[in-house]
C-alpha cells in the first residue's frame, strides 16, 4: 500500500498556506475554514503514518488518537476546540442562529 499519509500532509500545507492568503485578503471565514481544514489533514497523515485508519472530521478527536491529553498539553487541545467551532459555521449562511455578526 503507497505511504498516502504524505498526500494527506502536501494537501494540510496547501490548506494552510490557503489560509494565509484568505485572512490576508479579509476573508475570515475562509482562513477559519482552512485553517480547520489544514489541521484535520495533518492530524491524518500523523495517524495514516502510523498504520493507522484516520475518520472523521473533529481535530479533537483526531488529537486524541495521535496523543494523550498529557502529552498532548492544554493549549493544543484548546486551540483544536478552537478549530473545531469553526467547521461548519463558516462555510453556511445559518450557521449561527442570529447570523455571523
């Protein structure tokens, strides 16, 4: 089986720098998007490297399959709670109930 962890890391980067670019132009919502985006596909390519099945789209829980809470450290589980509140309400209209502002 080809070592696809790779693809997954080379994509994570695009995104990453994709969200570079989109704060830089104001588009917030896209850099959020991206950003979550780009976290989700590093975490998979950890796991995939790792011989492992990577599912699912919560940075989270993809954290908890890569570490432990401990080894993990609180600041990098908040910021992927961070990255996970911004999955779905940036990318639709309703995904707040009083709108994005």
């Amino acid at each position: 089986m080809a070592a696809r962890y790779r693809d997954w890391l080379r994509q994570a980067d695009a995104d990453l720098r994709h969200a570079g670019q989109a704060r830089g132009h104001g588009a917030h919502e896209w850099a959020c998007f991206a950003a979550q985006q780009a976290a989700e596909k590093a975490l998979k390519a950890v796991i995939l490297s790792r011989g492992a099945d990577a599912w699912g789209h919560t940075v989270t829980a993809l954290l908890g399959v890569v570490a432990t809470a401990a080894q993990a450290g609180e600041d990098l589980i908040t910021c992927a709670k961070s990255l996970d509140k911004h999955y779905i309400p940036t990318r639709y209209p309703n995904g707040f109930d009083t709108g994005a502002r």
